[in-house]
C-alpha cells in the first residue's frame, strides 16, 4: 500500500527527534533511490550537484521546474520520505522561496533546504536581514501545508568565501527564529565548530559528508550533537568516479577488468521493481 504524504512527513520529522542521529542518502535516479531504499536507509534526500550532473550541468544551472521534476521522480521510485535541495530557492525574493516550498510539497517532498547563497560570485551571502526574511517566508509556506513540512535552513558562509563560524552561527540562530526547522552549515572544518553550531541552537543540525578531509563518523556527529547526516553529491561522485575509472581502462589499455568488480545483472535487478 502506498504510504501517504502526511504518513512521510510524521516519519520524517520523528527520525530528527532522535536519540541519535540518522543519514539521509541522496540519491541521483529513481534506480539509486531504489538501491538505497533496499539497503535500509529511512529516508531520502535529493542533491542539487547530482541533478545538475544528470543533465549534464554543473551544480547550480538547474531551472526550478527541472529540479522539481528530478524531485518528483525520487518520491516516486520508493516509499521514503524525501527532502528537496532547492538551493536559494530560485529566486531573490523571499516569495520566490515561499513559492518554492509550495510547489515542491506538490511534488511529493515533506521537507526541502533553502539556503543563504546568492549564486552571484561578487556577492555570494544574501545579507542576514534578507536571508531571514528569506527563510521566514518559506516557514510561512510549509505551516500553511497540511502536514509537518520539515524546512531545513542552510548558512552557506564555509562554501562561498566567508569561513565565520560566528558569522554562521549568528544566521543559524536567526533562521532558528524565524521558524526553520533543521540548521546547516555545510563546509565546517572541524568537529569542534561542528560542536559549537550543534550548542548555539536548539533545533536539529544536519551535517554534510563529502568533503576530504572534512568529513567526520557517525559516532564522531553524534558524540557533538548531530541528528542528521547527508552525503550530498559524493555518491553520485563515487559512481561516477567508477564509470570513468572504468572506460578510462576500455579506452587506454583496451582491457575489461573492471568487470570483475562489477555488479551481475540479476544482482541490480534484485533492487528494482518487478
């Protein structure tokens, strides 16, 4: 029986009430979404880079209707729930992320991030009056919804040339207030400012695996005060990184010893419908 949206959404939001912290998988096709399901993972979350890269774009050059239909067909492909990444919301103004919000839950997601990036590299950080204003608008549109929407605010400073960890926290603190659900600030450098954001607020904080040399264990997130952990693009990357690793030896040595490490076919399929 197909589990409703309201049904997601009450999952969704107990997973953050711990006692400990969960990952949440992000998935780039209805295919990865099903393998990740099978595996056990109690919910999903969609990436703005893996979508990107799925159209053959970089992060960041996705239309709102596009990543919106790329949502839509990973709500599809399981029963999980899932959570959009919306990046800024496409769009300045604070009805724009409010608008975003509306239409994603249409889409099926009962959660979604909304961050305080720009997209312009000469100003890369709204200003904190804007970007709560920002996030105080998609609050507005998710309490509006007829079911718990868990709206996740995301301080880019770490990722778009403002390392401040006071700076982030000062704007998770006031997305806090302005009715955000979840904090994000992906990029920390170290378990110890991951620790100071997890102290300053008293909603949940999700943390971002994928970056080399920033990414820390569960236990490790948990022990500092994480609820949730997400993979952004990197499993995507990893498949990815096995697709070229493996041409690169069909095309340089013309050889197929990748094939030895590859999945069999009744094996894939065992994790997809019928």
């Amino acid at each position: 029986m197909t589990v409703s949206q309201s049904d997601k959404a009450a999952r969704f939001r107990a997973l953050h009430e711990g006692p400990g912290a969960f990952v949440i998988p992000n998935p780039w096709d209805a295919g990865s979404a099903r393998v990740l399901a099978t595996l056990g993972f109690p919910a999903l979350a969609t990436s703005s880079g893996a979508c990107a890269g799925t159209l053959g774009r970089r992060d960041g050059a996705v239309t709102r209707a596009e990543a919106l239909a790329h949502a839509r067909a990973i709500v599809a492909a399981t029963d999980l729930p899932v959570s959009a990444d919306l990046e800024k919301g496409f769009g300045d103004a604070p009805a724009a992320a409010a608008e975003t919000i509306r239409l994603a839950a249409e889409a099926g997601v009962v959660g979604a991030s909304i961050e305080d990036a720009t997209g312009d590299k000469d100003r890369p950080l709204y200003d904190i009056g804007q970007a709560t204003e920002r996030v105080a608008a998609a609050a507005q549109a998710a309490r509006a919804l007829s079911f718990p929407f868990t709206l996740t605010a995301r301080a880019e400073n770490f990722l778009r040339g403002k390392p401040s960890l006071d700076d982030t926290i000062t704007r998770l603190q006031a997305f806090e207030r302005a009715g955000a659900d979840v904090l994000f600030a992906p990029g920390l450098p170290d378990l110890a400012a991951v620790r100071a954001v997890c102290a300053a607020v008293s909603k949940p904080v999700n943390f971002m695996v994928g970056i080399k040399g920033k990414s820390f264990t569960l236990a490790e997130l948990e022990a500092v005060g994480v609820r949730r952990i997400s993979l952004a693009a990197s499993l995507y990357r990893m498949a990815m990184t096995g697709l070229l690793t493996a041409a690169r030896e069909v095309k340089d040595t013309g050889t197929f010893g990748y094939l030895d490490h590859a999945m069999a076919t009744p094996e894939l399929n065992a994790f997809m419908e019928g």
